[in-house]
C-alpha cells in the first residue's frame, strides 16, 4: 500500500506479462503434413474450400503465400525438406533409394531435435513409409524418431477393394467416399493418427524434455477414401471445373504429367479416356474436383481436433506448430490430374508457422489460442488474417527456420558440393520474415522445383520414371512475376545435368498469364535457348545471368 502507484503499476504489468510466458525450457515443435495438398484454403483465398480449423491456425501465424515443393511427388519432396536438400543432393527422384546409402549421411529435422534433447515422434505419413526404400523401410527410424514411429492399422485397406458402387459391388476406385462404420476396422487412417497424436500430446504433457512431434495426415491424397458426410459440403451442382482445363498449345510434349496413376483405377478406367490427353468427361472431372475438396475439408476437421487437445492440455503457448504438404496437385489445369509436373498447381503449397509469442501475442490463463471448429455447423466462420508473406519460399527452408525459432544452433548452409556434410541447408532460415513485421516482404526471391522425365515424348512411366530411365530433368525457377523452366539432357548413371544440352523450354509471364498457359519462351527463341541455369548447382546460381532478359520480356509483356 506504500507503494507509488507507477511502481505500483510496473509490479501489476511484470506479473502479468509472467503468466503469459513459457513454462517450459525449451519449446515444443508440432508439425502437421498434409499429402497432396495444394493451397485450397479460405486462408489462401480459395473461393470453394472449407477449412475452418486451418483458418483458425492461420488467422495466428504467418501465412507464407508463395511456397513450393522441390518435386511433385511423396517420397522425393519429403527427403527433400525432412533433410533441407534438394533432390540433385539427396538424389532420389523415385522411391527406390535411401539418401543415407545413395548420397549421403545427412542429419535430418527430427534427427537434429533428437540430438537436443528432444523426444521426437512420428505419426502417419512423414517420410514416405513402409515398405518404401526412401526411408529404408523404417522411416528412417532409430536415426530420425526416440520411437518407432506409428501407422493407422486402417491404412492397409487403402487400395484393396472397399469402395461400393450403386449397384452394391466392391471396386479399388479413385472416387471413394464411403460410411466409416462399413469399413474394415470401422475407421479411417487419418482418424486414427488424429487419435494417436491426441494421445501422445497427453502423454508428453509433464514428460521432462520437450517434443518434436511429427503428423502426417495421408489425405486429400488418392484415393478418395473419405467419409461420405463432407461430399455434403460441395454440391456438385455447385462444382466447376478448372479454369483452363485444355492442354496448353505450346506446351512442350516433356512438360505434360499424363496421369499414370489416375488412370489405374477401376472408375476411371470404365471411362476408356484416351492416352496421353484425355480429357476426361466433364461430368466426372466435377467430381473429381467434389471428392478432392471434400478430403480437404475430411483433413481440416482432423488438424481441428489436434489444435484444441493442445490447447486444452496448455501447451499451446509453448509449442510450435508448423502445418504444411509435400507438394500440390492438379484439379484438371492445363488438361492434367494428379501431380508429376512444375506448374504451380503440382508444386504451391500451404506453409504456415505459428510460433507462440512470434506470430501472435502469448495466450494468457484462461484464454483460448484454438478451438475445434466443426465445418457442418460453422461453414461461415471467419478469422481474422494472419500475417501474410509473399515472398517466395521454399519446403528446403523449414528445417532451418523451425530450428531457429526453436533456439537451437542455427543450421549453417551447405557448401557445394555438400555430399560429405552431414548436417547443413540448402535453404533459407525465414524466421526473420516472421519477426520483423514491419519490413516489406515481398523482396526478390526465387523458388525451386524439378521434374525428371523419361524422354521427350509422353510414355507411361512419363509421370514417374525410375533413376535409370531417367534422360531429361526440368529445372523450373518461380518469381513473384514469372516461372522460367529448362528441360536439359540427364545423366542418371552420373547423376549429371548437362545445362547447356537444351531439350525444351516454358516462360510464363505471370502478371498477364497468372494460370500458366501462355508459354512466350518460344517468342524468344533465339535469345532463350542461350540461357542456362548456371553452370554450378542449378539452384544456387538461379537465373542471374539472364534475370534483366527476362525483365525485358516482363515490361514488353506488360506495356
């Protein structure tokens, strides 16, 4: 009571601001991973999918808007960004090889939480699992994970014949939404690693070393094996089809995904499409389009329910959460279906980090940093906007910037060559573009991606082509303002891009061509097949030696 009323005031705000803080040493790391999941989120302005729980994350994160795979498929895009190399480094570009023999030992993100004192724990689809040799059929446990880690029972029924048809049969069909409690099992894989994920955040909640908890959620990935409730959500009176749903005319045959794996299915197989283009009907590409929403939405709920059991057991405030995906997938653009390609539809993903305290001011007591949102009751449920970045990121830069927000030592960058280093990035630490808010973020940056083919004309292994079959890689780069690719000769015994031995070339200039249909690369024929990607790693060159032509084309294009 003798107290002045500042100093009185000071006191009052210091215990405050005390309640608000980590109770914890070290931070938690919660890092959700959907599969073929591109950015068809309200967060990410998508006019026709329903997120609300992701909404909700984002609506306390940053959002990074231009974020991208370094290759289209599972098992290559996961090595990729688990090891923060690029795949010319981890050199996997099919699933049949394991980094650890193939290229090099390299210490990978749970690995290096591990080696602190974490526990880390695998749920789901992190590494591409099982009997994939990507991950030495163990996903990569002991190196990555304290405990071997977890897959749904339920997941073994994911391509046998559980899908009915009106007539009462049972198919291995694309399109499968089904009633849970006819299922083997009675459950699904992603309600299971929901489950399970739940359960380990109970029973990591007054473990003494904090955790680094990985989610791999196995949908809205093929098939469509969902519960049929969320196809509610998407009259298919409402569905529309892509807005450039024809195959580009200057589209180099190299650059086409013919969508191998779609076509194995038995529904889609009925519809006797033609090879390599297609297209498949109109009514049946609606939905494809329903079914893939509805997995969205299918995925959403079950990230809903994790985000309110870590609010509810109080870790919110000292966890990070990191919810992301392998790479896009394509919903008919430019006449393609699946993945397998450079275009933004097959490589854009949602990247968003929510660091307590970073991202969003520290909940206090009794405050709710997340709660389940349930999609059929709240379709219009709206969150304020998260921070936005948009910048161009990359998958490669998450290791570094989650080990950064974590405190950890920071992760150096890798030397070129970087075989022989076992624990260093090819990306870029982006905790800076979750700090420094007041700073413009939409600075010159480029993003990465690759395709492999297996020649210049389409083929059935065009989509995914075992290393030896491998002759032509597409270096694809992407700016704010354009994506360049160049389809160049590739040794796959050497590992070796020849640069200068040009197959084919795509420029889109985006302000103008925003879906990637209008190729002009042949516009300037000339002067572009002159270009290169650099003559050291592709990547780390990127288009410096020719970004002023390619600005010249932009104002020309613009003017």
């Amino acid at each position: 009571m003798f107290l002045r009323a500042p100093t009185w005031l000071l006191l009052v705000l210091f215990y405050l601001l005390d309640l608000c803080t980590f109770t914890k040493g070290k931070v938690n790391v919660l890092y959700i991973i959907a599969d073929d999941l591109r950015p068809s989120l309200g967060c990410y302005s998508d006019p026709v999918g329903k997120s609300p729980n992701i909404d909700q994350l984002a609506s306390k994160s940053t959002v990074f808007y231009n974020a991208f795979a370094q290759q289209a498929v599972c098992g290559p895009s996961r090595t990729s960004f688990l090891t923060s190399r690029r795949p010319d480094t981890t050199r996997l570009y099919d699933f049949n090889s394991y980094w650890r023999v193939s290229a090099g030992n390299y210490t990978t993100l749970p690995q290096y939480f591990k080696s602190n004192g974490y526990t880390s724990l695998s749920v789901g689809k992190v590494f591409h699992p099982g009997a994939c040799i990507a991950s030495n059929h163990t996903d990569d446990y002991p190196y990555s994970w304290s405990v071997p880690p977890y897959h749904p029972p339920s997941f073994s029924f994911e391509n046998k014949k559980v899908c009915k048809n009106k007539d009462g049969t049972l198919h291995s069909n694309l399109l499968c939404s089904v009633n849970v409690s006819d299922m083997p099992l009675r459950t699904l894989p992603d309600l299971e690693n929901a489950a399970e994920a739940i359960r380990l955040l109970k029973a990591m909640k007054d473990a003494e070393s904090p955790f680094f908890l990985a989610v791999g959620f196995y949908k809205p990935h093929i098939p469509f094996r969902i519960p049929v409730e969320y196809l509610k959500l998407y009259p298919i009176e409402n569905m529309t089809l892509a807005p450039d749903p024809d195959v580009p005319k200057k589209l180099p045959e190299v650059a086409y995904n013919p969508w191998t794996d779609i076509r194995k299915r038995e529904d889609v197989q009925a519809l006797n499409v033609s090879f390599p283009y297609g297209p498949i009907p109109k009514d049946f590409q609606l939905r494809i389009r329903q079914h893939y929403f509805a997995a969205v939405s299918y995925v959403d709920a079950q990230v809903g329910k994790i985000l309110q059991a870590l609010d509810d057991l109080d870790l919110a405030k000292e966890t990070i959460v990191v919810f992301t995906s392998d790479h896009g997938w394509s919903l008919g653009e430019h006449g393609e279906w699946a993945k397998y390609s450079n275009f933004d539809a097959a490589t854009r993903v949602p990247l968003i980090v929510y660091a307590p305290g970073v991202t969003s001011p520290l909940p206090c007591p009794g405050e709710k940093t997340f709660s389940y949102v349930n999609v059929f009751e709240s379709t219009q449920e709206r969150f304020d906007e998260g921070y936005l970045v948009r910048s161009m990121v990359e998958l490669v830069d998450v290791f570094p910037t989650v080990a950064s927000l974590a405190g950890l030592a920071s992760v150096h960058h890798c030397p070129f060559p970087s075989f022989k280093t076992d624990l260093c990035t090819e990306g870029s630490n982006l905790a800076r573009l979750l700090r420094r808010r007041e700073q413009v973020a939409n600075h010159e940056a480029y993003a990465f991606s690759q395709y492999p083919r297996p020649t210049d004309t389409i083929r059935d292994d065009s989509d995914l082509p075992s290393l030896a079959n491998i002759t032509v890689m597409g270096y694809s780069v992407r700016s704010i303002d354009f994506r360049f690719t160049q389809w160049v000769g590739f040794d796959s015994t050497l590992f070796h891009a020849n640069l200068t031995d040009v197959h084919a070339g795509e420029l889109y200039i985006l302000s103008v061509d925003p879906n990637e249909d209008d190729n002009v690369y042949y516009e300037h024929r000339a002067k572009a097949s002159t270009l290169t990607l650099g003559t050291r790693h592709p990547w780390t060159e990127s288009l410096k030696e020719h970004v002023t032509y390619i600005r010249e084309v932009l104002r020309r294009k613009t003017d």
